[in-house]
C-alpha cells in the first residue's frame, strides 16, 4: 500500500532564530560567525561595498533606548547586504501617549519586518519582544543584563589584532570599571568564557558586588586585574544607571581604577585596550592610552558592521 507523506508544517516561530545571549549558541557557531564575518570584512574593501544578499528582507531597528554606535552600525550591516530598513524610536513614538510595550509592537509587526534589532533599558524585552513576533530577534543591549553583538565585535577585534592570535584558550581579559551596572561586561564573560578564555573583573566594591557575575574572578586592586592581561577593557561610570550615587567622587575613582600607561606596564606586552564607547576620555581612560598604539577603540567600532552583517545573515538566510 502506498504510504502518503505527510509534511507536517515548522511554524515559523519554531524555525526562526534569535540572538538574545549566547545561551543557546554553541563556541562552534560562534566561530561560523567569525568566520562569516571576515567575509563580509572582504565586502567592505570593496569600492561597491554592497551585496544583494538579504535583498527582499525587511530589518526593522527597535530602540527604547539611546544609541549612536550600535544603531547606525546595524542600519549599515543591513543596507551593505541589501536589506529594506525601518526604524522606531520611542522618543516621538506613541508609547509617551500611553500605549503599551505589546500594542506598540504589534503596530511595529504589521510592517511584516522578517527581523528585529531592539534596545531597551529594562532586562528582558528583547525575550518578550521574541515571543510576540515570528521575527527572529537580536537583542541590542537590555538593561544591565546583555548586549551580544557588543561581545561578539570585542572577541573578533581581539581575534584580528592580537599579535599571533592562536585561539582564546589561555588568554585573560580584565574588565574595569562600572561592572554592576554593564550589559557589555556580562556578554563578554558569557562570550569569552565559552570560547574558552579566562576573564577578570574589576571595580570598587559598589561598582562590583559579591553576586555580579558569580564564578568570575573578581578584585578591588587595579594592579592585580591587570597583571598578564592580554586585554583590557574600560568602562564607562554608567550614572543613568545608579539610582543613586554609588561612589563618592570621581576623584578617588580616577586615582584608583583609571587604565592608565603606567598600569599598563603590569599587562602582557601585546596587550590590547579595548572600550565599548562612549567614552568619558580621563575617568575609566587615560586619554593617551585611548589614542595610544595599544588601543583598538575605534576597530571596534568598525568591526561592530561586519559582525552585524554576520549576525544578521546568518538568522535571516536560515529562515529563506
Ligand atoms: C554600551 C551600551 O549601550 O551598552 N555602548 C555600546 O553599545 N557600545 C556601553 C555604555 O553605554 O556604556
């Protein structure tokens, strides 16, 4: 007897994926993104530097929130690739007249946008964003909780520009600064640890307490954070944040935590200094050493387009 195949339908919301953290991406997807994003690199050499790939698809940028580098970045990975762009902002937008985070969003989804790039200052929209919509979703930073495409451009800056770099197994990244309040030091101890680096926070005790990122190294001394680092990472006193002042003055902070040439001389000779913008120049960073031979401040934000392009590449051709 013939047997009839019965093709039972994928929803679209099951097929789709997001970025939301890494969670559920392997360190071996990671580095298909890498790779894919050498190749788009390539692209933007080109004196054209535009491929039709995502030609048809819709991007659509949600930001609740402030952005300069991180917006323009993923409005230009999704051109450069021929994608359709529409943008919301929530200054402007009808959420000051009342309506609520869903209505707003299925106002958004009737546009029939194939993917969603979203910022919010609360931990956890991009999630909830993902279950209303079958759009894939790439989470652009969430409260203080994650900002992947930020991880992802700081492993591939490291990964490009570290002299002889032969993988993260063994190689230490010290983070500085306002750890407490930064989405962009809890992606990168996700990330890098999956890729198998070490990682080592620092802070003054307000700005790093016992339960931030447990399991990570963690020290108040600036010196010790430092010692054989491979990477430094400043960040910026995240004051929209604080509820309330959390230190002191600044003073105090710059002479104890400012990544400076002097503190440097205690990393690995190669190291690199990195800092994810903006940039408050002679608080978490001495100005010199952000200018500086070591600095690879403004790669990253350069690297941040060809890493977009990956990311989005990779959730949207895996719908096609
Ligand atoms: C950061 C952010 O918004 O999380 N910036 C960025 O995306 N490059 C860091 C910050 O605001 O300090």
């Amino acid at each position: 007897m013939a047997t009839v195949q019965i093709e039972v339908p994928t929803s679209a919301r099951e097929r789709k994926r997001n970025l939301l953290d890494f969670a559920d991406w392997t360190a071996d997807e990671i580095g298909a993104l890498f790779d894919t994003a050498d190749v788009m690199a390539q692209v933007l050499t080109r004196t054209i530097k535009k491929v039709p790939a995502l030609q048809g698809f819709t991007v659509g940028t949600l930001f609740f929130e402030d952005s300069t580098r991180t917006r323009l970045s993923f409005e230009r990975a999704a051109r450069a690739q021929s994608a359709d762009v529409i943008s919301f902002a929530s200054g402007g937008s009808s959420l000051s007249k009342g309506e609520s985070l869903k209505d707003t969003l299925r106002t958004i989804d009737q546009m029939q946008a194939d993917l969603y790039v979203v910022r919010h200052a609360c931990a956890g929209v991009p999630h909830q964003i993902a279950r209303w919509t079958e759009a894939s979703v790439v989470n652009a930073g969430d409260g203080r909780r994650s900002h992947p495409t930020q991880a992802l451009l700081d492993a591939y800056t490291f990964r490009g520009r570290f002299p002889g770099f032969d993988g993260f197994a063994g190689k230490r990244l010290a983070i500085v600064g306002d750890v407490m309040h930064s989405r962009v030091a809890r992606s990168n101890v996700e990330l890098w640890r999956k890729l198998g680096g070490e990682v080592v926070l620092c802070g003054p005790p307000p700005l790093l307490p016992p339960d931030v990122a447990p399991g990570v190294a963690r020290t108040h001394r600036l010196e010790e954070a430092l010692e054989g680092a491979h990477a430094v990472m400043a960040l910026r006193l995240q004051r929209e944040r604080m509820a309330s002042p959390l230190l002191p003055s600044a003073t105090e902070y710059v002479a104890r935590y400012q990544v400076t040439e002097t503190a440097l001389e205690l990393a690995h000779p190669d190291a690199l200094v990195m800092h994810p913008g903006p940039l408050n120049r002679d608080i978490e960073i001495a100005s010199e050493v952000a200018d500086g031979p070591r600095s690879v401040i403004e790669a990253q934000v350069a690297a941040g387009v060809p890493i977009r392009m990956a990311v989005l590449y990779t959730l949207l051709v895996g719908k096609r």
